[in-house]
C-alpha cells in the first residue's frame, strides 16, 4: 500500500515537473509583454512656465511601452506682462507677443527630479542640459558649471535652438545664429566631455515656397552643413529633421538629407522625428510615408524617434505622437523599425554616459553613478 503511494507521488512530481518545464520553454519563446515598444530620444518634462507632471507620474505614462527617454526642461519662459495679456495669464510662446527669456534653473529642476528616484528608475533617463543662451560666449560656463554641480546625472546638452519660427523673434538680445562662435565653443565642449547634441534649427525660413519662391536650396542649409563638418567629433541630433509648422519640407527634401547621410564627413548626425508638427508631414499621404522609410531603410542606423511631448498630462496624450506614426512602423521593415524606435537611442545614449562619466571622474571630485 505505502509503495503504490509513493510510486504514485513520484509519478506526479515526475508529471508536474515535465509540465512546468514546457511551461517554461513556451514562456521564454513568447514575446515578452513587457517590452517597450520605443525609447524617447526627445522629451520635455516642462512647459512654457516651467510646469509639468511630477517625474513619478510621468513614469506612470510610460508604463512597459517607453523604454527609456532623453529627459529635459524647456530653457525659454514665458513672460507674463500685464501690459500685453491683462489677466490672461500666457502657458505656451504661441499665447503672447510678450517676449520670451531663457531659464537657466531648468537644469537643476531636472536633476533633483532625477535625484528623487531610485537607481532602476534613474536608469530610464537620460537627462539632457539646455537652459542656456546659445548666443553666451559663457554657455560653456553654465555647462560645465551644470556637469560639476550634478555629475553623474547628464548624458547631454539640448534641446537648444538656433533659428526657430515664432521663437527667435521673441527672445531679447542678440539672436542665436549658426555663424557665432558662441555655438562652436559650445559644440567643441560636448565633443570634448562626449555629450550628446540635441540642435533645433530650422532648415529654412517659414513660409518659403511663398516668399522664397526659385531659391536654390532651404536658406540654412549650407550654414547647418558647414557646422556638422566642423564638429566631426560631436554627436548631434538635428532635431524634427529641420521641420516647423511653417517650415514644410520642401520637394526633394529627403534627398537632400539623403546626401548629408551618406557623406562621411556628417558620420557624427543623426536626425529625430519627434513632433506631431513634423509627423503630420510624413504620415499626410502614403507616398509621404514610403518616402521617409526608404530614406531610412538607406540609412538605418541614422534616425531616432522622439515624442517631443512636452508636460503631458497623461499616458493618451504622451503616446499620441508614436502612435500617430503607426503607417510609418508598418511600412518600415522590422529591422529597421526597431533600429529607429529602440537600438539608435540605445548605442547614441549609451555612448554618452558613458563618456561623459569618464570625463566626470577626471573633472569632478566626487561623482554619483548613473
């Protein structure tokens, strides 16, 4: 009797065993659900009055589909003047004529918010400096003085911008311009310490097919190209490919892109698609769509996606620009897919903490692992 139950009991465990192993084996060949479908290489945590959701709650919208993601302020602040705007208090540059000014206490709101979390969260973020004048001849200073105060917590600099519809005709001052060394010391800087380069700079002026109807090329094209080729040792990522509510790609745009990508000399740039501005353009028709995909099927390893979200205020508003893209992700094929949504973020990022750590252990007496 007791040796027909324990042969009984040994034929159970036997059985539950082999099925817990098949279990298994099914589990491991299925795609994990928790996956992220994309990483962020462009996302603003703030507004224009420097509001935002608390870095907790944004996590929260992100949840499995954002692996990780290039996290910042905006560096431009929306004056309030009651001479212009009464009681009508402006939250976005587009509200006001009032002028906008450059907000420098961005990058510390970022840092402590990045400080609060723990060490597996943090590893979700690569947050980025950007709230500096890039017409300073000190803007180096304030990076450098940013990376000092807060090491082991920046991977980059931007975004900043250089031209800018609606927005450079608002800051006071002198305007930003791809000729002032101002920009060239601040992109030999993030070349030395290996951070990585978020650069808005329209390629061309708004309107152009209006008011510059038979002009040979975009009016900054040839001023963007020469200050890619002076920086070979930069990585930079031209922000929403140079695009703008009035800056529409003009025809045959993505083979001038196409030459920029494929010249040797441009081996440090890489171009973002983030926007809904931007993916409006290319997801508007089906040519648009399969335009931008061989473009980047010729040049897998040179696109990122970014959101360009900024202070949203949930999880539908967050993953509207990637899910706006959705013709774009099944024309593309799956190789390339995951290149442009997840692994281009990962080598450019990886890249730049680590180099940036490196230049922080020699720079900063104490440094705080990322």
């Amino acid at each position: 009797m007791i040796g027909s139950l324990l042969a009984n009991w040994r034929e159970a465990r036997c059985a539950a065993a082999m099925v817990f192993l098949l279990f298994v084996g099914v589990a491991e060949a299925l795609p994990q659900n928790n996956d992220p479908e994309f990483n962020d290489s462009h996302f603003h945590l703030t507004n224009n009055i420097q509001e935002g959701p608390d870095i907790r709650e944004f996590l929260k919208m992100m949840g499995n589909r954002a692996g990780r993601v290039a996290i910042f302020g905006i560096p431009l602040q929306q004056e309030w003047s009651y001479r212009v705007d009464g009681d009508r208090a402006p939250t976005y540059y587009l509200h006001s004529d009032a002028p906008l000014y450059y907000y420098s206490f961005t990058d510390a709101w970022i840092a402590m918010a990045y400080r609060s979390l723990t060490k597996e969260q943090r590893a979700r973020f690569d947050p980025m400096i950007t709230g500096f004048n890039p017409a300073d001849m000190y803007a180096v200073d304030h990076i450098r003085r940013v990376l000092r105060t807060f090491p082991g917590v920046f991977s980059g600099i931007g975004e900043f911008t250089i031209h800018k519809e609606f927005v450079s005709a608002k800051i006071p001052g002198e305007v930003a311009s791809l000729q002032n060394p101002a920009l060239d010391r601040i992109l030999d800087f993030a070349g030395e310490v290996g951070l990585a380069v978020i650069l808005h700079c329209d390629v061309d002026i708004p309107l152009a097919k209006d008011v510059a109807m038979g002009a040979a090329e975009p009016a900054y094209l040839s001023e963007i190209k020469a200050v890619l080729k002076r920086h070979p040792q930069t990585t930079i990522i031209w922000a929403h490919i140079g695009l703008g509510r009035l800056v529409a790609p003009p025809e045959g745009y993505l083979s001038q892109i196409d030459g920029i990508l494929s010249d040797p000399d441009f081996s440090n740039v890489y171009v973002d698609i983030s926007w809904d501005v931007v993916a409006k353009y290319f997801v508007a028709s089906r040519e648009a769509t399969e335009n931008l995909a061989a473009a980047m099927q010729r040049h897998p390893g040179r696109f990122l996606f970014g959101t360009d979200g900024a202070a949203p205020v949930n999880e539908s508003k967050y993953l509207s620009v990637f899910n706006q893209y959705a013709p774009l992700w099944k024309t593309l094929d799956a190789e390339t897919s995951r290149k442009v949504r997840l692994e281009n973020y990962e080598r450019v990022f990886d890249e730049a903490r680590r180099r940036v750590r490196n230049w922080e252990r020699g720079h900063v007496a104490r440094v705080g692992a990322n």
